[in-house]
C-alpha cells in the first residue's frame, strides 16, 4: 500500500462499516446517487442509532438535499428494495445472489425497513475485514460512480494497483448495459471512470490514476493505481458537548469571576474568560478537532475554570466579616 501527504479527518459518528464483501458487491452499480445516498443512510440509521426508521427531513439534512417528493422516494425505494448483494468475483462467472431488504415503507415522512437476515452480518458487529465510509466525505459525491469506485479501492486494503478488465469495471459501475460505453471506451472514459477519478481525489485520502492496458490498439482494461492519505480520527460529540460545558460555567459566572477587589487577580481573571471564550470556535459545527486535540482543549478549558474559581474563593476568604455592633448592645 502506497502512501500520500493527504491528510482527512473523518468522524465515527458520521461513518458506516460494511464489509470487504459488501463493499466490493455490484450494490451501487447503476444506482443513482440519491439512491446510493439512501442505502447508505439505512446503513447509517442501523449502526450509529440502532434503529430501522428514520425521518426524510434527516435525510435531506444529511445529504444537503433541497427536496425529496413522494414520488421520487416511490421510485427510489423500488430500485433499492429489488438490490441483491452478490459475492460475484468481477473476474470470474461465478455468483451468489441474496435479498438485501425484507421490507421496506414510507408513511408520510418516515422510512422504516427491514434487512435480510443474511445481510445483517456484513453491516453488524464487524470485527476485521471491513470497509469505513464518512458520510462527511462521501455526500460531497455528486455521482453514484465515485461511490462504486471509492468503495471499490477501500475494500482492496494493502493494494496500490489493480488490473481490472474493461468488462469488469463497466459491471462495477452499472454500465454494462450501455451501447455507447460498451462500444466506445473514450466516453465511457469521459463520463464514467474520469468522473468518479475527479471526485475520489478531490474529496477523499486517496489519489488514484490509471494505465490503459491495450491489446493491439483496443483497450482491453485498467490498471487502477492509487495511494492512501492519513485518516485522523475527529473529536466526538461528547468530547464536544464536555468542552461546551465548562466554556458555558466559566462564560455564566464571567462577572463574578471579575467581581475581585485586587487589580493583580482582577487581571487574571480577565485573562483566564478572554482565553477560554478563543475556544468557543472549536464546539462549533462542522467538527474540525481531532480527539486527541480536544482531550486537550478540555482538560486546558478545566484548568481556566479551577483557577478561576480558586481566586473568587480566596477573594471570598479575604473578605472582613460583617460585624453588626446592635446585636451585642442588646
């Protein structure tokens, strides 16, 4: 496996895992993105929440969508209840098909579905030999290819080439089918392979080109070849939400934390509000921290806040008690 300088930070909370097998399935192939995009929010609902149903406005959200009509889902969800998940090798005549859904309904603004037992293995309690996909990254796509592809390079873990037939990536891209990239390599080159290609690389760790393999002067397939950047790990939204919390005590209490009567603790305290309200930018959306970043920023927000709390409590200790000189004329 090849490396390159590109350095991506994905998040847990936004990702799902599927399998080597799923992942190099035909699931995509010839998909429409909004449809890729809602297989891959099932996926989402069912690990990160633990539940079959989820809401369209969700996913609009998600995805960064405008609209979503009734229709559109009508025909979206029929393409994606017939999928079948296939271990077919690309290279070899040799398959076996299973159901990925049992079922799945829309009622009025809600998706509930119901997955093959078969298929639940390869999205559930993954313990090696699997694939992750950010969410983050992957709604930037604006083509069902570039899923098919990165899906595809992710799940060759270890790899940093692949010779692949031009019969077999015109299956993996659904495209098999079409005169026109059947019979001219040169469009389905423009429309489908460079596509995908621009959009790995713009969004994505990895870098990946091609070699054209010739026979006489037909191209007979690709050599894939591609490199992997550095995926760090984003702060969690308890991590975050831990972070925001102090920020919250320290930013409340500012005027009492100010209320010292000595000029040298009095500037201290500005100081500690001033540096702890700089890192107010790091709780705010989208996540841009990494965990190990905001181990920090939460244990240097702690810090402001017990010695803020240290000067009001000594400045408290110092005050004269109020002696009321009536109570012992009585």
């Amino acid at each position: 496996m090849r490396k390159n300088t590109k350095k991506i930070m994905i998040s847990n909370e936004s990702s799902i895992k599927k399998s080597n097998e799923l992942s190099m399935a035909k699931l995509n192939a010839g998909l429409t993105l909004n449809q890729v995009q809602l297989l891959a929010f099932a996926i989402y609902t069912t690990q990160q929440k633990n539940v079959t149903t989820f809401q369209r406005r969700d996913f609009l959200k998600r995805f960064e969508l405008v609209q979503y009509t009734t229709t559109e889902i009508n025909d979206d969800v029929e393409v994606i209840f017939n999928l079948h998940f296939s271990t077919l090798d690309l290279e070899k005549d040799k398959f076996t098909y299973q159901h990925i859904f049992q079922s799945i309904s829309y009622d009025k603004g809600t998706f509930e579905f119901k997955w093959a037992d078969s298929v639940l293995p390869h999205i559930l309690s993954l313990k090696n030999n699997y694939v992750v996909t950010d969410l983050n990254i992957t709604s930037q796509f604006k083509s069902s290819f570039s899923w098919a592809l990165y899906e595809y390079l992710k799940a060759h873990y270890g790899y940093w080439h692949k010779e692949v037939s031009k019969e077999a990536l015109l299956r993996l891209f659904g495209v098999d089918k079409k005169k026109s990239y059947v019979g001219n390599t040169a469009l389905f080159k423009k429309y489908v392979l460079d596509v995908a290609i621009k959009e790995i690389v713009k969004f994505t760790e990895i870098e990946v080109s091609y070699k054209e393999i010739k026979k006489g002067r037909s191209i007979t397939g690709f050599d894939l070849i591609w490199s992997i950047g550095e995926l760090t790990g984003s702060a969690t939204r308890k991590q975050i939400d831990e972070l925001e919390r102090i920020l919250t005590i320290i930013s409340d209490d500012a005027l009492e934390f100010m209320d010292l009567k000595e000029d040298e603790n009095r500037k201290r305290a500005s100081e500690l509000i001033r540096e702890s309200a700089k890192l107010k930018i790091h709780t705010e959306k989208p996540v841009s921290i990494t965990i190990e970043r905001a181990d920090f920023l939460i244990k240097k927000a702690n810090e402001y806040l017990k010695e803020l709390q240290y000067l009001k409590e000594n400045a408290e200790a110092d005050k004269v008690p109020f002696y009321n000189w009536l109570e012992e004329r009585e």
